[in-house]
C-alpha cells in the first residue's frame, strides 16, 4: 500500500551572504537535524546558496552602473553553482545519506550559452541521491531583474514521489494566476513557494493557493539580520541604517482547505515539522477541482510553451 503521509521540515535561516560554503554548511547541518527528527521532505528558502541581497544596490541606479557595483555582483557570481554540477552532487550525497528529498533555492549560473546570467532557481534532489529537476524563476521582481535573467516554461516542473506530486513557484510567481494554473494542471499535491516577502499579505497569498489548488503548500523564507552580510561588501552602506532584522520570516505550512497546519514562524531561526496526509489532498477536492469539474475548458483555455528557449540553434543541412 502506497505511503500517503510524509513528515515534512521547513528550514528558516540564512547562511552568510555571498559565501557559497557557509550556505553548503547550514544546509548539511540543519539537513541533518530535520532528519533526525523524522523528516523525510526537508524544504530552504528562495536563494539560500548564497543567500539573498536584501537591500543591496550594487551601485545601480537609472541610466549607470558603477565599478564596485560591478565587483560585488562578481562576488555574487563567484558564489553561485551550476545545476546540475559539482555542488548538487554534494547535496546529493547527503540526501542518499539521510535518505531524504531536499528542496533548495540556489544561485544558478548558466552553463549553457552564457557564463554571465544567473538564474534565482529551485532544485530537487531525491533520496537516493539522483538530481530530479529544476524550476528558474520566471520574473525576477523589480531590482531583481538586474541579478537574475528570466526562467522559460521549460522548467515548470512538477515531481512524482511516493506520497505525492511535489513543484512550486518562487515568490512573486505565485501571483502569476496562468502560472499557478500551469502548475495545477500537472496534478500538483504539495505546492513549494519560497519567498523573500515577510510582509503579512504574504501569508494571505500561500492561503488563497492551497485554497485555491486544494494542495498543501509549503512557504519559505530566510530569517536575516545584518550579521550575515560581509561587512567589505562596496554598498555594504546600503544597508547600514536599516533595523539589524532585514527579514523576519514568516515561513509556514497550509493545508489544502487554506488552514495553518503550522502557523508563520517570525523573528527567529527555526525549523517547522508537520506531517502531511495527502489523502487530506483527495478529500479536498470533493467540492472544488480548479483544473477538473470546477474548470470551464469550452470557456477558458491555457496555452503552456513548455520548449526549452535556445538562443542558437543549430541545424545540420544535407547535400
């Protein structure tokens, strides 16, 4: 009989910017700790390796760019990975190790066409240590866009797993409603959205999806304080005024009638435990099935471009 309940471990912290091994540090220790207690699904917040910029202008403004602005970005660069790649496969040992799924918000540096664009990325590692899959963020917000090039439909992934089927979207994504439905229709169960919105509409957002989707979802988020940040960063000044929390969290788990199954954790480092029934997934969805017997197909329709987007291609011509 197929294993409907899976014990799941939301990990809110932050590791020290820009310092790719400070990140792989935390996520072995607090990997270790989640699965010492039972956690068989161990989910990190959006960019946790190496970390999110909070507040951070990189010299930016309208019309310029300045040469130390340039240098801390290439710190930034220098702590990123490549997916798959040599950092995946660590974290793929540690997830056979401990014989868990992991779920990371990473850095990516494109390995493909251009070594100079990163993508704010999700990464799914599966217990017996394979690398499954990868979601690229499809619309960095605001400033953002400056870090992280757009992701294409190509990385909407959706996992199949024992108890459930397990994707996301990253922050602001997920007030993409085509986006949200795009992962819906690929019978989405446990819906992950790391994010860096500590804000209280946030929560208001991850209740709506599970509501809306019938799924569990699961938020993420750093908790972040001044600390973390290396102190000869160029705009370290940037940051100098502000309160010593630059994020409070906020991470928490929904169930999928929109109710906390773990309220949002603030203020504070911490990891949250449930343990998810998806038959509860099943049950929800006697009355509202947003992709099933509650759409309209003769009315509305989604059209999902899921092909890879390549900026060369190469054709081979006979004679």
């Amino acid at each position: 009989m197929i294993n409907r309940h899976v014990r799941v471990a939301v990990v809110q912290s932050a590791p020290t910017l820009f310092v790719k091994q400070s990140a792989l540090d935390k996520i072995t220790s607090l990997t270790r700790e989640a699965a010492g207690k039972g956690a068989r699904l161990i989910v990190f917040p959006e960019v946790f390796l190496p970390g999110y910029p909070r507040g951070l202008s990189f010299g930016v403004r309208v019309g310029s760019r300045s040469h130390e602005g340039r240098k801390d970005w290439q710190r930034y660069w220098e702590s990123s990975i490549e997916v798959p790649g040599p950092e995946t496969n660590i974290l793929g040992e540690l997830a056979k190790e401990l014989e868990v799924y992991l779920v990371i918000g990473v850095v990516e540096r494109d390995q493909e066409f251009s070594s100079g664009t990163l993508y704010n990325s999700m990464i799914y590692i599966g217990p017996d240590g394979t690398f499954l899959g990868k979601h690229r963020k499809l619309v960095p917000t605001g400033s953002e866009r400056l870090l992280w090039g757009q992701g294409d439909g190509s990385t909407l992934t959706v996992i199949e797993t024992p108890f459930g089927n397990l994707g996301g979207l990253i922050c602001w994504e997920n007030y993409m409603p085509l986006a949200r439905t795009a992962m819906y229709a690929q019978g989405i169960d446990i819906y992950i959205a790391p994010t860096a919105d500590a804000r209280d509409t946030w929560q208001a957002t991850i209740r709506h999806i599970a509501c809306e989707g019938r799924c569990y979802v699961i938020s993420c988020n750093q908790f972040t304080t001044k600390a973390t940040y290396p102190t000869d960063l160029a705009y370290y000044g940037d940051i100098r005024e502000d309160n010593d929390v630059l994020s409070r969290g906020g991470s928490a788990i929904v169930g999928p009638l929109g109710e906390y199954i773990v309220e949002p954790l603030y203020n504070k480092e911490g990891i949250l435990f449930a343990t998810l029934d998806l038959d509860e997934v099943t049950r929800s969805r006697f009355d509202f099935d947003v992709v099933g017997h509650y759409s309209r197909p003769d009315v509305f329709q989604l059209v999902v471009n899921d092909r890879k987007q390549e900026i060369v291609s190469k054709m081979a011509y006979s004679d």
